[in-house]
C-alpha cells in the first residue's frame, strides 16, 4: 500500500549527522541543540481527555500531565482517527487514515511494507525503541530497533517471583471479558491486580525507558513507550488501592435516544456499579500518571529534556457511562476526542492551548517537520508545529474517524458532528444490542446547542443542506484516500457509496 517499504528504505540511505550546537552562556557554555534532537512518545491505553485534571476534571489525579501541559501546548480538540487500539494505533505511527493503511479491525497485523515514523528516523541515524504496547499483532518491529512488550514482562516475573499481596486484600480475579459479567470484568469493585507498585508491568517499562535514555550519548533517539493503563481491568498496584471512593464518582445523564443502542452486556449494571467501575478507571489512571512523571523525571535527571520533544496522548477515549456505556468504539465525544499535549522545549510561550480541530494522524508530521526530518513518502496528516511555532496554517474542514466494525464513519466540525454507519450487522465485538442490525443510519448533532449528543437532527429539514454538506466531505475523503475508490461507481447513490467505503478493506 503506497510506497514499498523496502524500496522506500534502500532510496533513504543516508544517515543524519548529530545536530549542529551553540554555546549556552546561560548554562556555563555547555551547548545546547540549534534544533529538537529527540523525541519521546508515551501512549495511555484508553486514556480519555475527560478523564485528566488538565482538560477540566476535577476529580482526576493527574499532576504529571497537568504539569506537562503548563509546560507546553494541549491540543483541547484532538480526535483519534478511530476509536479502537489497533487502527488507531497504527495511523498514528504511519500519519495514515486506518483503511489507507489496510488495519481496521482489532486483530490485524501491521503489513510489513508500510513505512512508519521509526522506518524514517532510523534510515536517518537515530536510535529507535518501542517499550510496551505497540498492537503490531505481529513479530515484526516496523523500524524500532528494540521492541520490549507484555512477553518480556511476564519472562521477568518468572525470574523474579513478585512479592505476595496481603493476606485478606480484595483482589480482582482474571481477566475474561464478556464471559464474566460486565461489573467483573469492568473492576465494579474496585480491586487491584494483587502485585505491588514495582512488580507492576508499568514499573517494567518504566525501568526500560530509563535504561533506554541512560544509553544514549551520541545518536539523537526516538523512545516510544506504550502503558496499558487505564484499558480494563483498570490495574492497578496494592498501594493505589481505595485511592478513590465508588461514592464520589459522578454518573452521567443517558440521553432520550441512547437506550436503543445500549450493548446488552451494560444492562445490568446498578448505579453502584457504574460508579466503582468509574473509580477503578480513575485509580488506573492515576498510575499511569505516576508512570508518566518517572520518565520525564528520568528525562530531567539526564538533561535531555532540552533537546527532546515530548509527547503525550491516549490511543482513543473512553465512556464511563457516557449514552449508557463502558467502552469506545463509538462516535460519541468520549470516545473519540483524546489528550494529545506536546512540550516543545523550543517553542516561544508555556502553558498554550490550541482549540483548532486536529487529529492523531497529525502526530507522526509534526514531530518530523519539528526535528527537521523529510516527510513519509504518503501522509494524511499535517504537522501542527505552525500552530505554536508561526507559519502558515490552514485549519481542516473536519476531523475524521472510522470504526469499520460497526461500519462506522464519522466527519466532525467546530460546531456540528455527522455519523454514519451502514448498519449491516448488530454492533460487532461482543458489544450487541440485542435490537439485530440498523440499517442504514445518520446522526447529525448541533453540537453549540447540544454539546452531550442527545437529540439527532440528521431527519430535519432544516439542517438538510449541513447533513448533505458532510455527507459530501466524507465521500470526498474517501474518494482520495481509498484505495478500492477507483473500483467504486460515483453514480451509486451517496448513502450506498459510504456504505461501501464503511466496509473493512481486511474483509475481501
């Protein structure tokens, strides 16, 4: 798809030289880069925007993130270009929209052709490291010359037994979602895994990243660390334990028209449950926060915190009750809309906040237009370094996402959301209403007078001309960036045209 990655790779031979330095007379004459030398990603597991201090929760535990925003710039509008791990994963690597890249569905591999951030900083003398979770489904490494994830963690705790958890300590049992009841599986109870803070998985990638940034002393680096935190079970150590009270967590209105599309398995949930299931999510949080603060401390430790370019974001968003549901996999606000805060060590002013629309396939462009790099050969993103930095910026029409497992397919603007889902089957990954397929089926919401997404204008008359508006930028996009377009008639009609283009390109 696109460019052959091998062919990309033999046409890019050159290696970068380290970059130029001036003297800091600030610091004792030690020199400083004339430019960004590094980049450091971290990745939340179902982070959600809602759920940080920073983006205006007031319940959330979330010091290091906020801080990280005072420091540098938070995205207040940034979406994931699907709200499901493994596509969403993979355009953000790549800058490329989930069904250009051929990854739609939570159990497809990253093809080995495709050429990703780590392909083009390598061919260009950096060191490259991915830590934790990365949703390759794959053995391959797609350019980081070191992938650690779960496997080796769980080698670790074979060498090292962890300590045992004390006796009479509620604690969680395993993992097994949809066999278990929504309550167990969601951590209604707000238990902890049984280990403690430094045999945690997190504690093991945390200590990697570490070993990681003490390696490096001549090649500008690009480390990649991906939590599992906060996704269910909602883990988290013996010492987070009762952090957060089940009666403090607030329950969110379900709209008038939500209860049709509720997944059967959330129907038995008592407000009891809905709220320990919130606060387990913000104890889970609240550890990968701590998580966050270890790298960026060991990052200020070693001095390369003035030379790296800092990134943070969650994968997709997440539901804690929000239309009735625990999940993502939705167009709704919660699901899709994500951190995403960048601390340019270069940039002019602290503490920004950007309301421009933006999307995570934007990431991967902006941190090579920052560091100097040349673009990927094909991209779907735009750096967003102008935003901050001056320069030309053309905000975007609308944002774009995509979850082909319910043939759903969404294009927002600053002030108006339209979905569409072609309906074809109950909603897919053990999430099914029990109701049998839809059909064909649009939403439109006016979202200056209806921010919580509770009443459909996609039948009204008057916002006719905005629904055939969007419907149109959809197809639009579609037309551009698919690669079966050419296959596909423009004399269908519209609703059959996105019908077909919601279907996952993995389905032949």
């Amino acid at each position: 798809m696109g460019i052959n990655r091998r062919d990309w790779l033999a046409a890019t031979g050159a290696c970068l030289a380290s970059p130029r330095s001036r003297e800091d007379p600030g610091n004792g004459g030690s020199s400083i880069p004339d430019r960004l030398r590094n980049v450091l990603v971290i990745v939340g597991d179902d982070h959600a925007a809602h759920a940080l201090g920073c983006y205006g929760n007031p319940i959330a535990r979330t010091p290091n993130l906020d801080r990280l925003a005072r420091q540098g710039i938070r995205m207040d509008r940034a979406f994931a270009n699907s709200p499901v791990c493994t596509p969403s994963r993979q355009s953000l690597l790549t800058g490329l929209y989930p069904h250009r890249v051929g990854v739609t569905l939570l159990e497809t591999a990253l093809a080995e052709s495709t050429v990703t951030l780590a392909d083009r900083l390598s061919a260009r003398g950096y060191r490259t490291a991915a830590i934790g979770k990365m949703h390759f489904n794959s053995r391959l490494r797609h350019g980081f010359e070191e992938h650690l994830d779960l496997p080796d963690y769980r080698e670790q705790l074979r060498r090292r037994p962890p300590r045992r958890p004390p006796a009479g300590l509620p604690v969680r049992p395993p993992w097994k979602p949809f066999q278990d009841p929504a309550r167990v599986w969601l951590n209604a109870e707000v238990r902890c895994g049984g280990l403690y803070e430094q045999d945690m998985d997190g504690r093991f990638f945390v200590e990697k990243a570490r070993d990681f940034l003490r390696a490096q002393k001549e090649q500008p680096f690009c480390l990649w660390v991906g939590f599992n935190q906060p996704h269910s079970p909602f883990d988290f150590p013996v010492e987070w334990s009762g952090r957060f009270r089940p009666q403090d967590m607030p329950l969110p209105k379900v709209g008038p028209e939500d209860a049709r599309w509720i997944p059967r398995v959330f129907r038995d949930l008592t407000d009891a449950d809905r709220r320990g299931i919130t606060a387990a999510y913000h104890t889970a949080s609240a550890y990968l926060d701590f998580c966050v603060g270890e790298i960026l401390g060991e990052l200020h430790r070693l001095g390369l915190d003035r030379s790296t370019l800092v990134v943070y974001l969650g994968d997709n968003g997440y539901q804690l009750g929000h239309h009735g549901r625990f999940e993502k996999h939705t167009m709704w606000e919660e699901a899709v809309r994500v951190p995403l805060i960048l601390r340019d060590p270069m940039a002019k002013k602290r503490a920004q906040v950007v309301s421009e629309p933006v999307e995570l396939a934007d990431v991967v462009p902006t941190i090579l237009d920052l560091l100097g790099q040349p673009p990927l050969p094909e991209q779907h993103g735009r750096s967003l370094a102008p935003l901050w930095r001056g320069g030309a910026w053309q905000p975007r029409d609308f944002v774009f996402s995509e979850f082909l497992p319910d043939n759903l397919v969404m294009a927002r603007t600053r002030e108006w959301k339209y979905t569409f889902t072609g309906g074809r089957h109950d909603l897919a990954m053990g999430y099914a209403t029990g109701e049998g397929p839809s059909g064909p089926f649009h939403r439109l919401y006016d979202l200056r007078e209806d921010p919580r997404e509770f009443r459909n204008r996609a039948a009204d008359p008057s916002c006719r001309a905005i629904r055939e508006e969007l419907q149109g930028r959809l197809l639009d996009l579609f037309r551009r960036t698919d690669p079966r377009a050419s296959a596909l008639s423009k004399d269908l009609p519209p609703e059959e045209q996105l019908a077909r283009f919601s279907e996952p390109p993995e389905r032949k």
